[in-house]
C-alpha cells in the first residue's frame, strides 16, 4: 500500500484532474523553476512529464517566467535518440540580467561571492580579520568594504546587485532578521537584516552557517538530485540544515535545527553560548583546542592562532600521542551520538558532513561511523548514506549567495503575474 | 517581509490564479475535508474564504466529496448576525454509514474501540493481560477476539467494518507495515500488517504508541485549531510524534521521531532497545523501576507489578524519602533534556505531553519545565506552550483509529473520481 500521509513524498503521482485552485498554484510555479535550475536545462515536454501536469499548463506557467526575466529559451539538439540531433528548446535559469553577493562573516575572515541568477560566481574576495567580536558599527563597514570589493573584482555595478545574502555563525532569526547571539557579534539580539539594509540600501538576507550549507548544496550541490537530505557543518561551530521535499526546513517557528545545542550530557562541558552539555562543546574546534592545551602540556600563558594549536595536535596524534588521540576519539565519539541523534529523529536518506575540520576526519571516520550506526536503531534497514563534501574556501559565501537567490526567486515567484504586468 | 519557504507556511495567503493543476489538486481535496473535519461543520462560503479558492471550485470538490459519502449537508442557522437565524446549509463529515475499529496491543492490557467516520465512538473494550513480549499466533488471536467483541458491543456487523488501525509499541515501518522490534513481541522483523490482514480479510493499518496519540491529538484533539505541534509520549517507554501543517511527520524514510531512543549520555543506561544511553532508558517507567528496588530497599526475590511498585516509589517521595526523590529528580532533569533537545530542533509552538505517567508530574514538573528553559537557546523569545493532556484509558485505542480514519481517508481522498465514478 502506498502511503501519501509523509511529507515529501505527498507530492509523488498524479492525481485525477480537478478544478484550478490559486493557492495551490505558487508551489506549482516553484516546483518548475526548482526543476529547471536543478537540471540545469530541461525541456517543457519534461516538465510536464515529471510533475503531472498538462503540457498547457507548463507553457502557461513558463511563459510567465520568462516574461518576468527567471527563465529562457535554450536552442538544444535532442541527444540520445540515434544521435539524428534534431534541434530542439529547452529552458534554462536566465543568468546574466540579476546578480546577488553573498557574504560570511566569521572568525577568521570574511569572504564574499558575486554570482548570477544562475548562480555561476562571477568574483570572489576573502579578508583575513583578528578573532573576536565586533560591534554593528564594524559589522556594518566589514560588509559595505567586501560588497564594493567584490562588485568591483568582478566588473559589476553595485546598483546591478538585486540582492545580498549575509551569513553569521550563531543563532539567527532569519524570518525576523535577528541575530540574537553570534561569536562575532559583541550584542545579543541584534536587528541585523534592517541595519544592513538602511546602510547598503539593499535588500538584505541574513542566516546562520549551517543554513547557508544547506542552501548551497540545495542550490548548487546535493539539491540537484535529491528531494531530502541532512547537513552536518563541523568548524567553528556546529551546525545542521534539513531539507524536506526541496524546501529547507527550519523547525516550526523558524529557529530550530541547532544540532550544536542539543544537550549530550547532562552538566557537561561548557559551551560558547554559555549553557553546559551541548554537543558543540565536545566537537567544535574550540572544544578541541580547550583541551590541546592539556594534551600538548602548553605554558597557561602562551597563545597560538587556533588554526596552528589544531594542526600540532593532529600531527601529535598521527605520532602516537596518547592524550591527542583521547582528544580526537572523544569528539569523535560525540559526534557519533549527534549524527545518531539525527537519524533516529529525522530518519534522513543522506547525511553530508560539511566544514572545514573534516579534515581531521580520517583519524576517526570510520570508528565514528561504525560508532553511529551502533547508536541507530535496528530497523533492518541500511542507515542513511553518509557523504563529506569538501567545497572551498568560499562554501560559505556561496551559500550566502543561495539565501539571496532562494528568497528572491520565492518573492519573485510568489508574484509573477504582478511583475508581468509592470 | 514575509518569508514563505518554510513548510508550514508555504500554503498561506493567497496567490494569482494560474492553470489547472491535477497533482496539487488532491492536496486541496484533502484541505477542504481537513478543515471541516476539524471545525465539526463549515460553510462552503467559509471554506473558499479560509482556502483562498473560488466558491465555484468549492461547490466542486465538495459535490465530490459528497458523492463519495465523506462529506454531508446539514441545516444550520446563522448564528451571530443579528440573531436572524436564517438558515444555511453547512458541510460536516457524513458519520453513519462507515466504521473503523482501533486497537491498542500493549503490556499490560489490550484496548479497543469501534468509531464511525466523524470520529464519534460507538464502543470501547479492554482486555487485561499478563506482561511480557508474545507470538505473532498470540497477536493475531488478541486482535480477532478484540474485533468480535468490540463489534458486538457496538452492535455493528463485522462486514460493515471498513479498516482496522493497530498500535503496538516499539519501531513500527508504517508504510512497509513492519514491526522491527517491539516490547509485545518476541520476534524481530514482524509483518504484522500482511499477516492481521490476511487473517481477518480487513484492510490494515500498524503504527507505533506515539504516532497514534499524535494521530489522535490531529483528529480529535490539538489538531483541530493548530497545524504544528509535538507531542511527547511517556508510559512504558517513551514517544514522540511531529505535526507539520496539519499532517504528521514520520522522518524522510518513514522511522524518524524516536526521541526515547536518542542517546543522552555515552554509555548510559541500559535500555530496553539493547542500547546504552537512550533517553528511555532514564525516563520510561520500568527505569523508574529499576532503580525503586534500590529506593525501597526490596529483597532481590520480589516481584511486584510494575504499576504497584511505582505507586509505593510515589508514596515514599511524597513522604520525604531521598533515593525515591532523587529517581524521579533524575527522571525530570533527564525529561528537560529530552524536551530542550526538542525545542532546539524542531522549534515547536505546542508540545503536548500525554500518557499515563503524567499523573507522576507534579513531583517535578515546575522543576522540569524550568531546567528545559534552561537548556533552551536564548532566542530572546517565550519558549514553546507546554500541555499535559489527560486521556482516557482507551486513548490508544482513539489513535489507533485515528490512524485507521487518516489512511483510510488519505485513500479515499486520492481516488475520489474513481469512487464517484462505480
């Protein structure tokens, strides 16, 4: 028997034909642009093939997105039917009239993107920066510094720019444009999406780290074949994002998916946010660092760049030193019991492990794997399928640059016939 | 701005009128049942305002969902203008002429209860039995003598019944129809769905305890004036169901939600799983009793029910005793960590706290609530409403037709053309 109780599978099949309905019909036009831009290029006969829907229907709804400038006619030969290379359309996202830049502040430095619709990156700019917290003041002028940078680096006009998506490590109330703790924000509940925006004179996106993966796998990686997935950041903090049914998920009321904070023991370590037990305690790269000190018998007074701490410990480890592989084995431990956590919970196909630390990965991978799947329940099935994506050092920006384009294509989708009509 | 890519929001408001659509159109069949089924009865003018779809439309689907006996027309006058009380015809869920039987295996006692279509129960029935995990042949034999004597209370006709929905406890593959594992049940791997079906030529549904309750919460309880919310079981072991836009979550694959099961100390507890650590083993009511014996000071010989010992742990904590206190302490800071890692993820509204247990509750729930607030992400925000709500013995038994109601109707719903159509 079939089931269509779960969401995302609730929109598999073809139904019986009814009447039009309007309210149905916004995700209708998303679904198409969704399809469009994961293919990369798809033919409207496909489309309709895929989502059930008349060919009427698709030349309809196309028609509006390429009035309002979100698709394009593409000339392409037809491929696979004896190679008779017939030319045929297909539709693809229009790339060169919009742009966006996408920036991540955090702890070590700010980068910046600047794609198209398309999200091809056309520049991209990186500034080093001392740790610690800043002001808005700072925040505000560190943004404003890279948007130029990075319009001029790649030849654009800034009043080209449609939009910018901004990324901060932290909690962040995204719908309400709130960061309301971050490590590189010195306030709590800070208004940051308002403050931006009457500074840049810009629509202003902003959302934390792990959403920001998320988006960009959504948008440019994983998202492109899959429906439903998990993402796990490891770096300075830790994060997840989840994706149900092409749409990122973040909890009831728009905060939830702090994986990072979910509490592994009761009274435990403490962590950056101030609470004790979180699971970010045990994994992040502070938490190891906390303890590098001990492991590598470290002067209390002698300071080095986290970076260089991390690196010594791993080289330590890889010798045979006793207490740096406790100090690895732990985490990754740890780590073994949040990923379990998650399948158990959200019962994900696939897990991405993302960041910069999954590096350190291959002194514990596959413990911490065999690990997770003794922590999962016994269902009798295979657990999800467990990916690490390495992107650059730009993955954040990136994904800054898929939260603008992702709220900008659902605003300029949710009201097609009004832009039509302009 | 208003963000509209979280699910759960994605259907509000109303967008332009666009094409005829036939995948999304079931969801909109379901809608409209949904909404009256919720409210009791609704006008039709009522539902195009609430759906954002035309009256013609609503005529429709409705004339539909009326041909196929769902649905059905009720005088009524128009209360609160004026006290005209000109009447008008609203749309209620039609309650005769269909009946679903649930049935709640459990340890301690078998439930059942017989419902017509609204939900209304016509007959409810109890069997008490001895613990412990039985065959499937046992299964099979508690389900038939429950179905007979239920119906013959109920004075219905054992052919008129249209579905039975089975609850047991443990990991329930829902759609595969499967019991992986389960305290009533002494084998693994169970097809439990195939086998009740082939022995009682009825069409059947299987869930897990926390699922029916959630189920239960959607049809008759919560669900009838929210659309998202939690619901957190705790009896003989401890349970978890997610609502999101008024349907219920399983995970991506269909076995997520299991809370009782998420690890809360590396190396903890023994659960009845197998594994160590989960949050079961620290809260469900057979680790309360695991550690009474040590409270009472019982000789290692004693056997007690579990239900008798845990009223004499009560008594003594009422009455000053520190180990009986500090099991049930323990117990609530270990819930508080179970509910905070709720909050953090999923970010409910509501969470409703259900089960027998729950009478337990004062001894720490002020203590309880406030730790989970503790353990919370300082948002800046008022953290989810918390509700203990006090079912019936027969609760169970309601969510397991519940589950009958909601498959079957998810059925009907989808194909009703072709039923109109015979």
């Amino acid at each position: 028997m079939k089931k269509i109780s779960q969401i995302g599978k609730a929109s598999l099949g073809c139904g019986p034909l009814i009447q039009p309905l309007s309210e149905t019909a916004r995700p209708l036009r998303q679904q198409i642009f969704e399809r469009v831009r994961a293919a990369g290029q798809m033919a409207r006969v496909q489309l309709a093939k895929e989502l059930c829907i008349s060919p009427a229907s698709v030349t309809t709804i196309t028609s509006e997105l390429i009035d309002t400038g979100l698709l394009e006619e593409v000339q392409t030969t037809r491929e696979g039917e004896g190679g008779r290379g017939r030319p045929a359309v297909a539709l693809r996202v229009r790339p060169n009239t919009r742009h966006v830049v996408g920036i991540k502040l955090s702890d070590r430095e700010h980068t910046a993107v600047l794609v198209d619709f398309a999200g091809n990156m056309i520049a991209g700019e990186a500034i080093p920066r001392s740790p610690g917290a800043m002001g808005i003041d700072g925040i505000l002028e560190a943004a404003e510094r890279l948007l130029h940078r990075v319009c001029a680096k790649g030849g654009v006009d800034r009043e080209a720019i449609l939009a910018l998506g901004l990324g901060v490590p932290g909690f962040v109330d995204s719908e309400a444009g709130v960061v309301h703790w971050s490590p590189v924000l010195s306030d709590r509940h800070v208004g940051l999406q308002a403050a931006l925006r009457d500074r840049l004179g810009l629509t202003v996106f902003i959302d934390n780290d792990a959403n920001l993966v998320t988006l960009a796998e959504l948008w440019f990686g994983a998202g492109r074949k899959l429906s439903d997935f998990a993402v796990v950041t490891i770096e300075h903090g830790l994060g997840m994002g989840f994706v149900i049914n092409h749409r990122i998920f973040r909890g009831s009321r728009g905060m939830g998916m702090e994986l990072g904070h979910t509490k592994v023991q009761l009274d435990g370590a403490l962590c950056r946010c101030g609470q004790r037990g979180c699971l970010e305690a045990y994994v992040a790269d502070y938490a190891l660092v906390r303890e590098a000190r001990t492991a590598l018998n470290l002067p209390l007074g002698e300071t080095q760049p986290v970076g260089v701490m991390l690196e010594s410990l791993f080289d330590h480890a890889k010798a045979g030193n006793a207490a740096a592989r406790s100090i690895f084995r732990r985490a990754g431990r740890y780590l073994a019991v949040g990923l379990s956590n998650i399948v158990n919970l959200f019962d994900p196909a696939l897990i991405i492990l993302s960041g910069e630390r999954m590096r350190y990965d291959y002194l514990y991978a596959t413990e911490t794997l065999a690990e997770m799947h003794e922590l999962m329940l016994d269902t009798g099935r295979d657990g999800p399928r467990i990916e690490t994506h390495a992107w650059g050092d730009l993955l954040w920006a990136h994904g800054a640059a898929a939260l603008a384009l992702h709220e900008l294509t659902e605003q300029l989708l949710g009201s097609t016939r009004e832009m039509a009509a302009q």
